[in-house]
C-alpha cells in the first residue's frame, strides 16, 4: 500500500531539476552521515573527560559507562535509518528521472555534497518526529495537537448524516502523516502534503514498510545531553509503529503529496477541509497561505487549524518574513472572506518534547475553525446531497 505517490515536478526546468535533485542527494547524504556526526560528538566529550584529573574521573566511571551506552543507541538509530534510505530512489512515482540519484547506494555521485549542519540537526528532529507521530510515547501530544481538529472535522462531516468518504480533506505540513492517517482510518478521504525531504523519507518508511506493531526501537532523546534527570532518561527506547498502518489499513482514501503547499494546490472550490497542525506559522507571507487556503475550499467549507506562532522564516538568514500577531492574523483571516466559528486561545501543546526531561516546553497555542461562505445560489450543488442544513450546538452548518 504505497501512500506517497506524487512529486509535482511537471514545470521543472533543467536547472530546477539539478538543484532538486542535489537537494535529494544532501538529505540522503546527512542520513548517512548520522552514526559518524554522532559518535563525534561523543567523542569530544569522552576526550575531555579523559582530561579531567584523576580522582573527578573516579567519581564518574557511571557516567563513562553511560557514553558507551549511547553509542549503542547511535548504532541502533543507524540501523533504522540505513532502512529508511533503501530504495529509496523509487519515492517519488511521477518524478523526473533526472532528479532521483542514479543509484543511492553509490557514494561516488554524492562526494562533492556538503553535509550541512543544520540538516544533522534535521536528522535528529526526524527520530524525535517518530516518537511523536508513531508511539506510545506520543499519544499525550496527539492528544493535544490532533484530537481538537479531529473531533471538529467529526461534528462538521458527521458519518452519521452524510457519506464521509466523499469528503476530501487535505492535511498540510504532514509531517510523518499520523493526523492523515487517522482521518482516513476514520472514513474520510484525505490526503497529506509535505515538504520536507526528511519527512518524506521518514514518512515513506513508516507508512509503507512498518509491517506489524511496536516493529522497531529507536531511541530518540539520545541526543539530549542537558537536563536529564536519571541517565536512563536520555537512552528510552522507543517502539514504532503503535499502529501499524498497512495492517489497519484506513476505512478511507489515503494520499501523500510532495511538494511546496503554494505550487501544487491550486484548484479552486476543490476541499471539503484543510486541516493545519503546527502549519500555518512556516510560511514567508503568512497571507498568502490564507488565500490559498480559501481558495481551495469549497464553499461552505472549513478550516480547522491548531498551533502557536513560531515564524520558522523569522530569522532565517536570506529569507524575509512577515510576523502577524494572531489578533492581526485574525483580521487577515477576516479580509480574505471566512467566517470564523471558533477562536480559542491558551490551548497547552508540546511538540516532541522528551516526557521525561528537566525542561519542558510548552506553547499556548491557538485553535480555530473558520468556514468559506456557502454561496446561496450554489445550495444544491455544495450539499453533497445532504438537505440537512440545520446548525449543530456548535454554530456549525452541514454539507
């Protein structure tokens, strides 16, 4: 059951197509780089440790003993991201083949590659995405971040009154597809956009590949050298998948897209529901993801969105960005022409945080569902069928 199936790269000019695809070769290649850029780390520490005098390295032999353990770890995290890369060339079904590496198993084609610090950092978010999105580890923040949007979208469409495998529902920023997933297990048709080559990948291998439950163990917090309470703490195993996607196959129709969000959706009145989670804070112009959005939508449509203001462009070197507080994103949301049906405010969310930290993060986010206009004369035509068009509790009318 392959679910990503599509890479828009149809207007790709020869250039475009080189840079996409050294932009593949460098996420393959800072996978690769996983165990050595690791094991370095540790490395300098055990090297500095070997320095201290003798009677401080006496008091720490437990803490060497906790270095060589996260070795192991690394090891253990290489082994799952050596899986991840295999055949991994055949991602992408409609991709031009001049952007796949000819072979990715082949470290000639990739030598003059740069592996950038930042995309080590990216590996390592990746793993902490897997405890998020696809263990028992996470279910706290699913519960946060995804069951708010998912019991919206269950009272707006309700199986009850209507066939909710029509609806279409387009997940955002999908990271590795858990709250698309979860839709489509639930019935409705939804599809998920990413970006992101690392999630890609990820998201390919678990979606595709993850047989049966709890399958394999990563430790994701290995990395976390601050703020650990026990040493145990930074070496939990994690298991994934808590559900296996091709054993639970979805009641419902379930798609994965790659691609940049602004490029590949632009049928206008197309979606039942844009669902966001921790989406709309990436864009440069936060605008033009709300125009977009809009317009796809259609009428008498909704927008279900969740998660804090972060501005990933902010201070991004290069990049420009505009930083809307959510009282000015309101009236912009306003402008483009929805409706807003709920705003709620102060919603406790923690994004692949270790539960059993020192430090804990925790944003206040923002929750809203806001609805495109039903245009009247185009009643019979946006019901899908449905003559109900009574209000539920909520102040949410029916398709």
């Amino acid at each position: 059951m392959d679910h990503l199936a599509e890479r828009h790269f149809e207007n790709y000019s020869p250039e475009d197509a080189e840079e996409e695809r050294r932009n593949f070769l460098s996420v393959l290649k800072a996978f690769r780089y996983y165990r050595s850029h690791s094991m370095n780390r540790v490395d300098k520490t055990e090297a500095y440790l070997s320095n201290l005098p003798s009677e401080h390295q006496k008091m720490m032999i437990k803490y060497r003993d906790h270095l060589f353990r996260i070795r192991n770890c690394i090891d253990e995290n290489f082994q799952i991201i050596r899986k991840l890369v295999e055949d991994v060339g055949n991602l992408f079904e409609n991709a031009n083949q001049a952007m796949v590496p000819k072979s990715h198993n082949n470290r000639n084609e990739d030598d003059d590659i740069r592996v950038r610090l930042q995309d080590m950092d990216k590996v390592q978010v990746t793993l902490k995405q897997f405890a998020r999105d696809w263990s028992a580890d996470g279910e706290e923040e699913r519960q946060q971040c995804y069951a708010p949007i998912i019991n919206e979208i269950e009272k707006f469409y309700s199986a009850d009154k209507l066939d909710i495998s029509k609806i279409r529902i387009l997940v955002p920023g999908a990271g590795l597809g858990r709250l698309t997933y979860e839709l489509a297990y639930r019935g409705y048709y939804c599809e998920g956009n990413e970006f992101s080559l690392f999630m890609l990948v990820a998201s390919n291998f678990v979606l595709n590949k993850c047989i049966v439950e709890n399958q394999y163990t990563i430790y994701p917090y290995v990395h976390q050298y601050v703020n650990n309470l026990h040493r145990k703490d930074q070496v939990t195993p994690v298991q994934f998948p808590d559900v296996s996607p091709t054993k639970a196959k979805p009641k419902g129709g379930f798609n994965m897209v790659a691609g940049d969000f602004l490029q590949v959706y632009n049928t206008s009145n197309y979606w039942d529901c844009v669902a966001t989670c921790f989406f709309i804070d990436c864009a440069n112009n936060v605008a033009e993801f709300v125009e977009t959005i809009y317009k796809i939508l259609r009428p008498g449509a909704i927008w279900v969105n969740l998660g804090p203001l972060l501005y990933h462009y902010s201070d991004v070197s290069g990049e420009g960005s505009i930083e809307p507080s959510y009282e000015d994103l309101l009236l912009i949301i306003r402008a483009v022409g929805f409706t807003i049906l709920k705003n709620e405010t102060g919603i406790k969310t923690k994004y692949a945080q270790n539960p059993r930290s020192m430090q804990q993060s925790e944003y206040l986010s923002v929750f809203f569902v806001c609805q495109k206009p039903l245009l009247m004369n185009d009643d019979d035509e946006y019901q899908n069928g449905n003559s109900d068009k009574s209000n539920d509790s909520n102040g949410h009318g029916h398709h």
